[in-house]
C-alpha cells in the first residue's frame, strides 16, 4: 500500500473524549484494498463483480474485525445479497445478524432525481449513528456503483455525493469501497479523483477532505488534466455554516499555472473566501511569478 | 507636459547613444538628467557602482533622482519590463509628466550576457508605450561586442551623439519586424543528451528532469527547471506540431534542456515578455511564467520548427 498516512487529531464518535484520539485515514494512491480503516474512503476499480465481489469479501471481514458494523448497498433481491455477503464475509448464512447488513440504493440515494447529495448524507450519517449506537466502532459500507452512475446526467449529482461522503468519512466512522467497472471508461476517473484512496495510476490528482474541514489536494496538477481538475473544483461547496473554505496543497507534487489559475477562477466564484495554506516550494514559486494580477481571489495562506 | 527633446512626444521615447570615455558618458548623461531634475521630473538612473558613483559626483542635485538599489531588476528581460512598469505607473500616479530613465543593459563589455536582451530592447518600443517615459541607453563602444551595436541601432528609433546631435536610426526594427539574434548554442547540445522524449506527457518530462537533475543542480533550480519543461511541453503538445521532442543535457551544476516541435511556434513578437491576453492567453501566460524564472531562457525559431531552450546552473543560475 503506498497511500500516505494521514493524522486526523479529532474525537471519534462514541470514543474516549479524553483519550484525544488520532484517526488515521489512507492518502493518495494504494495498491491494495486490504487493511482500511475506521475512516477510509476507497475507489475501487474493477472488471465486473466477479472480480469485485472476493475484495468486498475481504474488506467486509476485516471491517468486522475491527468491530464495524458492515452493509453491502446494492440492488437486486435480498436474501441472494445476503446470502453472498454471508459467505464472502466468511460469517456463515445470514439470518438476523445485525452486524451485517444489505441495504437497498433507493434506501440511501432515494427516488428521486436527481439525487440530493445532502439527503444522501444524512441517510449515511443516519446509519453510521446507528451502528454506535448498536455497540459498533463504525459503519463500513461496500457498494458497486456502476449501474447509478452508468448515465452522464447523473454523474454530476453522484460525484457531489462522493465528495460530501468524502468529507463525513474524514470526521466520522464511516469507511467505504466504492466500486466502479472498467466499462465506464473514462468517466470512473472523475469519481476516482474525489476518494481519499484509489488505485495507483488511475488518477494524476486527488482532491480529498482533510480533518479539520479543509480540502486537501495531492499529486500533479497541470495542463493535461486541467478540465478535469475544474470539473471537480465545481463539485465543491464549502460546509454549511463554514465562513471560509481552506485549500491544503501540502500533498501536491506538482501545479502548473494553469491548475493555479483553475484555482483563483473557482475562489472568484465561490460564496466564501478561499484560503490556500502549506503550499510546497515549486507552488509558492509558481503563485508568486503569476503574481496577484492573476491570482487575485485566492487568499493566500502562506504562498 | 514633457520636455526636452521628448516634448510633445506620446509614449516611450527611445534613444540611444553610444561612448567611448568618460567624458563621453558625462556629456551624455549630465544634460539629459539635469534637464529632467530641473524639469521636476523623475529620473531613474540604472548603471553599474562605478558609473553610479561617477553620476553622483556629476549632477547638482539628487533628491529627485533614483538608482535603482535592486540589481534583481536586471535579471531576466520580462522581470525588468515587469518592474519598471510598476514604477511607471507609481510615478504617473504621482503626477509625473515624463519619467526619464537611462541605464546600461547587461553585455559582455560591462560583464553580463546580453542573451535575451536584444528582444527587450525591442519590446520597450511598444510595452511602455502607455507611460510618457523618455529611456535613454548607454552603451560603451569600447567594450560592448559589435553585434550589441548592431542591436542597438535595430532597436532604437533615434541616436544622440555625445555632443548632443540627434538623428534617426536608419537602421530601426519596429517589434514586429525585429530579427532577434539567434541563441549562442550552448556546448552540451553538441553533445547526446542524457534522455530524449519524443511526444510525451508533461508529467513523464518532469519525471524525468526530476531524476537527471537531483542532485546536480539546488532544488531551486531544479523547481524552476520542472516548471519550465512542464509549460513548455503543454505549449509543444497544444499548439505546436508533432513530433515534440525534449532532450536533457546535464553536467556538474548545470542542466541543459530543449523542447521542440515542428510548428513556427508563436507569431507574436512580444511572447514570453509581456503576459498576452485574449485567445493567445493560455499560451502565452506560460512562456511569460517561463521568462521570469532564474533560468536562461531562449526561444529559436528555424526551418525546422520551433525550440523552448531552457538552462539552469547551480552557480551562475
């Protein structure tokens, strides 16, 4: 796994306040789905659920040993999930176990459309409350996304849910497998982007929540995926209530001026101030040279 | 309200004037200062400690003159277009009606290199064409190499001599029609380069300098170096014409990196010294990015397409 560990110093739910815990989420690229924890957030791309379905398996008994409740969200008839789930889960057929469960799509994103990325994430915080208040560290939820995104009018509304679950998994106990088929194409890397952890190779950049509320970004940022980046900058609305939105660029590798310039046309349209903080050297270097002339709107932390 | 041999002149007044002795020098600087400090008028003054010093003992009063105490201005010619634009401005805020300005650019005779600087000379004519500024450059004739002259008297609508007669330059370039010397080839480029990427991606172009470069040059450097290739590569793959090809030259402190393509690379005269505007924005916001880095830049337009030259050296930058 070459993901980075990041240090998120805030109380878990349902944890010892005065034990100050430091939760650890997975940044960046990984090679390997195994070993998640109580806050990561994984894209996961595969060829077809055959080949989805021994990970999941995996990452549902690891969940469960780590004292999770686990959920596979998906369609089609129920006792087929379970029992699936069951035996990949290595926990025998299921009956009434509440530490696993099957949950249906319309449960959490509803039957509307499009979907309500705010009402799909409290459907998620709902459940993940519920499974501490069941005695459980958390909620791991595993899910194939393919078939709710497979429609391109749908997958901006989706990719907002991705960074909003993006943004509570970083504060609460809320880990997911987002699966998504190779047979989208090239569209699996505008939901790949908005995730903590993805497959190496499979996207230059990430944007991903930090745990104090600001979005981070990491890796390379330039020309060749410059609409990409854009695409998913417009994905992006501060918190409700937040009166700043703060961009980490400690993870960047590299950014060229016309990701910086993304970046100041995305804070002139924003409805809070945008604050840029901890750039590297070479992205410090390059605000400076495009000067405030061009780089106007961003606040700058520390450029 | 200007005066002098600039009155009733709009935008930049460009002169030259050439000496070969002190005396020379003073009898071309002392009037054209003391008019202008008499005038009340602003008077820039950019020429090295000795000459500096000379002038100082020369004029009758200083209050309103400035020398320039960053030599930084002088490092690259879009970073002195840039800061002197800024101090134009200041000035014209201030309510200056002319700003007199006269200094001496970097050339072999005064110990620079005046790579790049034929295409400042040039560009002046039309991007301080907003402000009623009167420059007056100075050049040694004793020791600044004949083809400074030579662009001298491309670059400058008009001459004075040091007993003050004044003529036009018959030999006078507007920039659109300006030749601009063809880069010195630097001696690693007759040799193999160390890696050759023929129509690769931005990023496999950075891993690579990233991997040639560690070590050999400051991370500085190697900073500026990354964000040169990686402009020049999106410009080569965008707007150029295939194939585009980089070849990274190194050797002790120092990085030698080229990035062609077989277009005719841009038209615009200016590129890389002003930021452009309109639909040649994208493209020329990063050569203008390029040119303001603490790395030798050259553009070199041939029969064969179209070069990004970029150099970086740990000691000499």
């Amino acid at each position: 796994m070459s993901g980075r560990w990041h240090g998120v110093p805030r109380l878990l739910a349902g944890g010892d306040p005065g034990a100050g815990l430091a939760v650890m989420r997975i940044i960046g690229p990984v090679g390997s789905y195994r070993e998640l924890g109580l806050q990561d957030h994984l894209c996961w791309v595969h060829g077809d659920r055959g080949d989805y379905r021994p990970h999941l398996g995996e990452f549902f008994r690891d969940g469960l040993g780590r004292g999770l409740r686990v959920a596979y969200l998906g369609s089609g008839d129920a006792r087929m999930v379970r029992k699936l789930v069951g035996r990949v889960a290595g926990t025998g057929p299921l009956r009434s176990g509440k530490a696993v469960r099957v949950i249906s799509f319309e449960e959490f994103y509803g039957a509307e459309e499009p979907v309500d990325p705010a009402a799909v994430t409290k459907r998620y915080d709902a459940a993940t409350q519920e499974a501490l208040a069941d005695g459980y560290r958390g909620l791991r939820i595993g899910a194939d996304m393919t078939d709710l995104v497979r429609a391109p009018d749908r997958q901006d509304a989706f990719a907002r849910c991705e960074v909003l679950l993006e943004r509570y998994s970083s504060r609460h106990p809320l880990s997911a497998m987002c699966g998504y088929r190779r047979e989208l194409g090239d569209a699996v890397a505008q939901f790949a982007c908005l995730h903590a952890a993805v497959p190496a190779g499979l996207t230059p950049f990430q944007v991903f929540a930090c745990g104090d509320g600001a979005v981070g970004l990491l890796g390379e940022f330039d020309q060749a995926c410059q609409s990409a980046f854009e695409r998913a900058l417009r994905r992006i609305e501060p918190a409700p209530g937040d009166s700043t939105l703060i961009f980490d660029l400690s993870q960047i590798q590299f950014m060229d001026h016309h990701a910086l310039l993304s970046l100041d046309s995305y804070a002139e349209t924003c409805p809070v101030p945008v604050v840029v903080r901890s750039a590297p050297p070479l992205v410090r270097r390059a605000a400076r040279v495009l000067g405030l002339e061009h780089l106007g709107h961003l606040r700058p932390g520390d450029l | 309200m200007r005066t002098g041999a600039a009155r009733g002149q709009v935008g930049h007044f460009h002169e030259a004037g050439f000496y070969s002795s002190d005396a020379e020098f003073r009898a071309l600087i002392v009037p054209f200062a003391e008019e202008g400090i008499a005038a009340g008028e602003p008077v820039i003054i950019g020429y090295d400690d000795r000459k500096n010093a000379l002038i100082r003992s020369w004029l009758t009063d200083l209050s309103a003159v400035t020398f320039p105490a960053d030599s930084g201005v002088y490092a690259t010619p879009t970073r002195a277009i840039a800061a002197y634009r800024r101090l134009f401005e200041l000035h014209v805020a201030q309510g200056a009606g002319q700003i007199r300005i006269t200094g001496e650019l970097p050339n072999s005779g005064n110990g620079g290199m005046f790579d790049g600087w034929d295409r400042y000379e040039a560009a002046v004519n039309t991007v301080w064409q907003d402000f009623p500024v009167w420059g007056l450059c100075l050049y040694d004739t004793a020791t600044a190499a004949p083809v400074v002259r030579d662009v001298v008297e491309r670059t400058h609508p008009r001459i004075v001599s040091p007993s003050g007669v004044r003529r036009a330059s018959d030999r006078f370039q507007v920039v659109a029609d300006f030749e601009a010397l063809p880069p010195v080839p630097d001696p690693l480029e007759q040799t193999s380069p160390m890696i050759e990427l023929v129509d690769r991606s931005a990023a496999e172009a950075r891993r690579a300098l990233a991997q040639i470069g560690r070590g050999q040059v400051t991370d500085t450097i190697l900073d500026d170096l990354l964000l040169g290739v990686s402009e020049a590569v999106s410009n080569a793959l965008i707007h150029g014409r295939p194939p585009a090809t980089v070849r990274i030259w190194a050797a002790p402190d120092r990085i030698v990196v080229s990035v062609h393509d077989q277009g005719r690379g841009p038209a615009d005269p200016l590129a890389g010294l002003v930021p452009a505007t309109g639909n040649a924005a994208t493209l020329g916001l990063g050569l203008w990015l390029i040119h303001q880095l603490d790395i030798d830049v050259a553009l070199k337009h041939a029969d064969d397409g179209f070069t990004v030259r970029l150099r970086g050296a740990t000691t000499t930058g």
